[in-house]
C-alpha cells in the first residue's frame, strides 16, 4: 500500500505557511498595523495507537486583517497561498474554510477621544507622543468601532522593564504589573475627564 501521512503533509502545508505570514505581513503593513498570523493548534492521530495513521490531520490557523482590507480580501489571499502549496506537492488532499471573520477597523487620527489621549498621555509622560507601530492584536476597541463608537486604544506594558520575572506572551496574559495598571489608570481618567469637559463648538 502507498504510504500516505496526513500528518507530514500538514507539516508541509505548516512549513510553508509560517514562511508566507511574514510576506502577508510585510505587504498589509501600514500606518500602526501589521496584521501577523500563526498556526495556532494541530489535532491528528491518537496517541493511545502509535501503529495507526490517521486519515487527516486538523490545524487552525489566526490570519489578522488591516482595516483596510476586507475579509473576503483576506481570505482569497490566504487561499491563494494554499493553492501555491498545493500546486507545488500535488500529492496533498487540501481543504479549508474561514471558521470566524472580524474586520479590522479604525479612529481617523485627528477624532476627540485620540486627541484627548494622546493629551494625556503627553501631560502624564511629560513628553511627545511616539505611537507603537506594528500592532497585530485585536482588542474590545474593535468592537465599539464597529458599532460605531469612536475609539482610542490605550494599552500597558504586561510587565514593567525591572519586573522580577522575564517577559515573555503567555505569562504576559496571565499577570498584571500593579505599577503599570496605576499608570493605566491614571491615562484612562485622564482622558475621560478631558473629553467629557472640552468645549463643544455651537451649531
């Protein structure tokens, strides 16, 4: 019988997508965002039964989006970087589906709630602005924005630059620095207390 391993062959299909998500990066970088991907779990074959091999093999892939792209723009991207894999081991039984789609959204630079933060952060900080770029995760400001909320998205450092553990992603969703959430805090009642009591233009 043919020797056929769903499982080395998602390894390849893998491979080559861990090396695409740098170029799909790199191509949607603009402005803060840099939208990134990453092969996020594989399932295949039962560990119990060593002899057997499995007929497929699952994986789950976080493909970010730019606001200024669109889903379905995402998504024949993605498939089309699949083909590519496909195209060149034509050995490999592909199929896949876009499970969930969240647009990307976005506060134009110059509304009242960015101002109102960036004012204070620059009057907390004593210091100018310089915005972090390169942004890939989604936050809860997607979801005021897309309801139509203007939104400032504020954000701390998980662990402070002399915090006595490394910093490191799974720990930094795990802990709170207390130094930085008082930080946080004072930015966020700061704002609130300078949008809510600036001068409104009569009309």
């Amino acid at each position: 019988m043919p020797y056929r391993n769903p499982i080395a062959h998602a390894a390849t299909v893998i491979d080559a997508l861990e090396r695409w998500f740098p170029e799909y990066s790199a191509r949607h970088t603009d402005g803060l965002v840099a939208p990134q991907g990453i092969v996020a779990a594989v399932e295949g074959g039962w560990p119990r039964m060593a002899s057997v091999t499995p007929a497929l093999c699952r994986f789950r892939v976080d493909l970010r989006t730019s606001p200024r792209s669109t889903p379905a723009d995402v998504r024949r991207e993605f498939g089309a970087a699949l083909r590519a894999v496909t195209d060149a081991h034509p050995e490999i039984e592909l199929d896949w589906d876009m499970v969930l789609a969240i647009p990307g959204t976005h506060t134009p630079p110059d509304a009242p709630v960015v101002a109102a933060a960036v004012a204070a952060w620059e009057d907390l900080e004593g210091r100018p602005h310089a915005p972090i770029v390169a942004n890939s995760g989604a936050t809860d400001a997607n979801i005021l924005r897309s309801r139509g909320l203007p939104t400032a998205r504020i954000g701390m450092d998980r662990i402070g630059p002399d915090a006595p553990l490394p910093l490191d992603f799974p720990a930094g969703m795990n802990v709170v620095d207390i130094r930085e959430a008082v930080r946080l805090t004072r930015h966020l009642v700061h704002t609130a207390v300078s949008l809510c009591t600036r001068e409104r233009a009569m009309t």
